[in-house]
C-alpha cells in the first residue's frame, strides 16, 4: 500500500510539473507577439 501511495505521488508530482511547462510555455508565447 505504502509503495503505490509513493507511485500516486511521484506520478502527480510529474503531471504538476509539465502542466506548469506548458503554462509557462504558453504565457511565454503570448507575450513573444
């Protein structure tokens, strides 16, 4: 249980991450015209 509960986390610490890649890219796109 301990083990899947560490998997969850990591998994929603990657997703969190690229999700503010993305944000960020987009802002950076919207500013850039």
């Amino acid at each position: 249980m301990k083990e899947r509960l560490y998997q969850t986390g990591v998994l929603l610490l990657l997703l969190h991450f690229f999700l503010r890649l993305i944000l960020w890219n987009s802002v950076m796109m919207l500013k850039g015209t």
